[in-house]
C-alpha cells in the first residue's frame, strides 16, 4: 500500500481556506505528499494519531520561508509506518 492523504472538512473564511485531512502511510513508507486541495498553501501543520507518547518527529519537506507553496503536494516526512492528521491553510 502507498502513502494517502485525504480531505475531511473544508473551511472558507473570506479569502482563507482551511483543510482538515488525514494521511496513511503504507507498510515501509515515512511520508509523502498531501493533497490539500488547496491552489496557494500558506502552512500546513501534520500531526500523529498515536493513543500514546508520541517520541519521533514530524514535519514537512517543504520551505514556507519564501511564502506560499503552489500546488496542492505539500511533503511530510514521519517515521516509518505513521499515520495522522493534517491542517492546512491557504488559497
């Protein structure tokens, strides 16, 4: 199985979106892209859906330094085998 994301609610607040979505990683796999939905991503925060202590980090593979991030791919990388949730906000 490969690495899915999906979009669960979607938020308008004027001209800012705000995806919620969930990620799946498949067996051996520690990330991958996530369909916003999104044209323009201005952040997008990954979380773990872990019962307990959380202890590996999580992140995007992305630079937001230079403003927003065109498309709708934004990378994460997990630990192997993760699952999660996802927020993002944007155009």
């Amino acid at each position: 199985m490969a690495f899915t994301s999906a979009v669960i609610k979607k938020l308008k607040l004027g001209r800012t979106r705000v995806h919620f979505g969930s990620f799946t990683n498949g067996a051996g796999d520690s990330g991958g892209g996530i369909d916003t939905g999104m044209k323009l991503c201005y952040f997008l925060f990954p979380w773990l859906m872990k019962a307990t202590a959380i202890t590996t980090f999580i992140g995007t593979d992305e630079d937001f330094s230079g403003g927003p991030i065109a498309g709708n791919a934004i990378k994460i990388v997990t630990a192997l085998d993760e699952d999660g949730y996802w927020l993002a906000v944007g155009r």
